[in-house]
C-alpha cells in the first residue's frame, strides 16, 4: 500500500523543517552563535518556530497515515494536509515580529482546527461513522 498524501506531506514537512533550520543555521553564522540562543531574540524566536513545527507535526503525520490506511480520506485528507503545512509555514513567518501578528495568529488558529478536524474524523472513523 503506497500511502501518497501521507508520503508527499512527510516530504513537506521535511522541507519545511529543513526551511527552519536554515534560517536559524544562517542567523546562527552571522551572529557568531554557536549554542543557544546567544540572547538574541529574533533566533530565540525562530528557534521555538522549529521546535513548535517539531512539537505538531510528528502526530499530524500519524494520525493522517493511520486516516489514509483506512481508505476513507481520499481528496479531504489531502487538502486539510496541505493547509496545515501552509499554516505551519505562516506561523513560522510570524514568529519573526515580536509583536502579535495576522500571520502567527493565522497560523496558530489554523493549524488548531485542522487538528481538531483530523482528531474528530480519525474518532469517527475509528467508531464507524464515516
């Protein structure tokens, strides 16, 4: 069984991930930080983009795989995937304001709900309902 919305979202949320990295790998470079956060704001905060990337994803990603063996989450699963890795590339955009923002905000809002989204139909699949 080829699981393609799960493997092309595990391949955006790799990319995603490497995104973060880079940017705090750069940031890292060009403040001469090797450890931490150097008390540098801004990388502080790119650094908790990647682990809040790190901290959703991983379960997304499961429960999408567990969704898509059962076979009953052909065109929606997909859709729903590819808005959480949007909402999860804006949050990460957001998090370099330091104030609240439309695209943090955007991204937190969104990414909950979807979540909430996969939760209640992999319980309803799980119990027959759909």
């Amino acid at each position: 069984m080829i699981l393609q919305t799960t493997l092309s979202l595990a391949a955006a949320a790799l990319a995603i991930n490497l995104w973060l990295a880079i940017r705090i790998s750069r940031m890292r470079l060009s403040l001469g930080v090797m450890h931490g956060d150097g008390d540098h704001p801004l990388l502080r905060q790119r650094m908790r983009a990647q682990a809040n990337f790190i901290e959703h994803a991983p379960l997304f990603l499961i429960a999408v795989a567990a969704i898509e063996m059962t076979g009953k989450g052909p065109t929606w699963l997909a859709l729903a995937g590819s808005a959480f890795m949007l909402a999860r590339v804006a949050h990460g955009f957001g998090m370099d304001r330091t104030g609240p923002n439309v695209m943090r905000a955007g991204g937190i809002i969104a990414t909950m709900l979807i979540e909430i989204g996969i939760v209640i139909a992999a319980i309803l699949i799980a119990l027959g309902r759909i």
